[in-house]
C-alpha cells in the first residue's frame, strides 16, 4: 500500500467484487491501491452449476477458478479473511483471517469502500431443509443432489421452486419494483435440465415435476411476455406450475407445505431460499431496514459517497442477478476513476439502467436465453430457445475462465446480438 495514494477496500471476490476491483484498475490504472478481502481464495461460477450436475462432472472440480491469481496479474492485493464489521464513519473495517481457524480480528482502513458481499442464501430459515431439501447453489448442495437421484430417488414427485424474498423498501427507488423471490431463472433452469436427466436415465421427465412460485407469476422479472412463453412451452411438455404459494412454512418428508395453507406432495424438494444480507450490515447507516447497502444509480451510498455496492448486496440489484452485478462493477470502475482523474464525468456519469440477461440449461444441449429491460420500465422482452444459447452459456464460462474473469465489455453485447440475431 502507498501513503500516497487512495486505498480502495473492496469487501467480496466473486463477481461483482472480482469484477470492480478489476474495472478499477482498468480506469484508474496505478492511481490508487486494490485490496480484496475474501473468506475464501477462489470464485464460485455459480451460473453453470445446474449444468454441471446434469452434464455428470463436478462443480468443485470445474466451477472454482483461482482469485488470488486473476488478482495479483492487476496488482490488486488479495487478504483472505472473513468481513465481521464495518465501520462507515471511522472508514474502517474488522476483519478475522480465515486460511486457518484461530486467527484474531484485525482492523483496515479505507479511503473508498465497495462492499460486494454477495447475499446469505438463508437455508436455514426453512424448517426441514437440512433433513428433506436439496438445492443447486454450490459444490457441496449440487453433489448431494446428484447423489440423491443417483442412489436414492424413487421416481416420486419432484417439486421446484423459491422461497419469498424479504425485501427492503427503505430507499428503494421508485422504479424499481418489489419481488416475492431473488431470483427465478434457477428453478426454471432446473426442472428443465432436470426433466431431461429423468428422461435419459429412464426414471421419469416433466410430468414428475410441479415448478412452484411465491410470486403471482414464475420469473416475473423476465416479462409477462417471456413468461408466457416459457409457460406454455413446459405445460405443453407436461410439467405442473403452482403461483402464489407466499411463502415455504416447512419441508416435510412427504412434501412442502405453503404459507397459503397450499400443501403439494413431492419425493424431491429443490428449493432456491429468500437472499438475505450479511448480519453485520444490518443497522449500518448505509443500509436498509434489512441489511442491503442503498446506493444511488452510480452505485454509491447518498450519505456516504465513498462508499459504494454492488452486486448482490446492494439494495438495487433486483433480480439477484449475476449479469446485473456486472453491469454494476463496470459502474463502480468508473465512478472511482472520476474520483481520481483518470475518466470525465461525462463519461462516467453515463446514464444506466439495469438488464435482466439470462442463460438457462434446458439440458440434452440446449439452452433458453432471455434478455429483458421490462421489469425496470422498458420494453425489451427477447427469448430464445436451442442449441446457440446453449453454446453461448459454454462459450461465455469459457472466456471467463481464460481471461481470468476479465469479460470484455463488447462480450455481453456479443452474446445479446448473437443470441437474438442468429437462430438455431
């Protein structure tokens, strides 16, 4: 670290976090300094894990891609330590180191602060998921799922969906909507490539399946249009669709049971939970009610202007949406390159909106792609369905692993126009 120059802390590495910390010195270059606190010392690529469980190969084998590395080739300083503290006024943060057990908390300090934590995906909130859940989030829920349908599975009911997101609403903007689940691309994704799995291995297909929302409508962020879509495509394959369930009150081994009084039946429960924020960010001056960072459209807190979110934990990012978070890092890259001189106003004042960008596995080597800006007002509302999504989601994990998670800002765009202009 150099007396001299700004000290950024970046809190997260994976890829809001990665992301920034790499846009920021893409634009700010040498003139500030980059740590990136972690608790753990590789990203997770959580979009292709479903595909990975259904394709037989392990996400702890494939899905990790080393973060100490990708940083040190930008001169970022990487600390593997888990966040326990911010303190926004003081400009500090407390951390306690995490490669081995036993370490005591230490503090660091900051002139510009991104807090990029990502969300805890609360699980345990739901009772009866550690005995009768199973779910696609990371290595270890992924492995015992294709364990369980592997040695375990009867070829009963299998039920699909996501718990109700809690939401904050202090500082919410105007347009942006409220949303009963995070994020609903995944079990839409799943009973898609998981029906297939069923069929290829002669334990069942679609009609097993009962895909289930919190929400009036599955993966409303997509678009009534996309939705509708995507609906009739799976009643017509023989899948069953329940709305409204509010909420999960408890799994049981013989089923779900729904804070609407709703009970369904299933053999195999993949629940995606409500995404809640890190305990410690709760009550923090820059937060909601709930623990989510409020930030203006340039990704910063209003009160305190040196501190910025993005990803996940900010309050904004609605979808849980990696492609937003993308988006959001590039915002964040610029904004701190103004603060130094290295980019004009102009330029890094840019107006944004946010874009839901999805590509799901529908497994057998096919893929929906969707793209839509009509959950924040717009009127894109694109869906496509095939082999080219398909190939576009292993091509984009592709680019990502080579370039060290550097995804070139033409690389989104190119995906869009491919995958919009060019058919199956």
């Amino acid at each position: 670290m150099t007396a001299s120059k700004p000290n950024v802390l970046i809190l997260g590495g994976n890829f809001a976090g990665l992301g920034a910390a790499q846009k920021i010195r893409q634009y700010a270059k040498d003139k500030v300094d980059i740590t990136l606190v972690d608790q753990k010392a590789y990203l997770d690529y959580i979009p292709n894990i479903p595909l990975e469980i259904f394709e037989g190969r392990d996400p702890a084998v494939t899905m990790h891609m080393d973060l100490v590395d990708a940083l040190a080739r930008d001169d970022i300083t990487f600390r593997q330590a888990e966040v326990e503290a911010i303190d926004v006024k003081a400009q500090k943060v407390t951390v306690r180191p995490s490669e081995r057990p036993g370490a005591p908390s230490y503090v660091m300090t900051y002139d510009y602060l991104v807090i990029a934590l990502g969300a805890r995906l609360a699980y345990d909130e739901i009772e009866g998921f550690a005995e009768y859940g199973h779910t696609v989030s990371d290595a270890f829920h992924a492995n015992r799922l294709i364990e369980f349908l592997e040695n375990d599975y009867k070829g009963g009911p299998i039920a699909v969906g996501s718990a109700r997101f809690k939401q904050g609403l202090k500082g919410k903007p105007d347009w942006l909507p409220i949303a009963l689940a995070a994020c609903e691309g995944p079990p839409v994704e799943v009973s898609l490539a998981l029906a297939h799995w069923l069929q290829e291995h002669d334990k069942g297909g679609p009609k097993n399946i009962t895909l289930f929302t919190p929400g009036a409508l599955i993966a409303e962020d997509a678009g009534e249009k996309v939705v509708k879509q995507l609906l009739d495509a799976a009643s017509s394959m023989g899948f069953s669709y329940i709305n409204n369930t509010e909420d999960i009150t408890r799994l049981t081994a013989e089923g779900i049971e729904f804070a609407n009084g709703q009970k369904i039946k299933s053999e195999l429960k993949i629940i995606l939970p409500n995404w809640a924020p890190h305990a410690f960010l709760k009550g923090l001056p820059v937060s909601d009610e709930v623990g989510f960072i409020i930030t203006d459209m340039k990704m910063r807190n209003p009160d305190y202007p040196n501190v910025f979110a993005c990803g996940d934990a900010a309050a904004i990012t609605v979808p849980k949406l990696g492609a937003i978070g993308h988006q959001e890092a590039e915002v964040v890259g610029r904004q701190i390159a103004k603060e130094v001189g290295m980019m004009e106003a102009e330029k890094a004042d840019a107006p944004w909106m946010p874009e839901v960008i999805c590509i799901g596995d529908m497994g057998g080597g096919k893929a929906f792609y969707i793209h839509s800006n009509s959950w924040f007002g717009g009127d894109i509302q694109d869906l496509e369905m095939g082999r080219l999504p398909y190939a576009q989601k292993m091509i984009y994990k592709e680019m990502f692993f080579r370039s060290h998670g550097k995804i070139p800002n033409w690389g989104l765009p190119l995906a869009k126009w491919s995958a919009e202009t060019l058919k199956a």
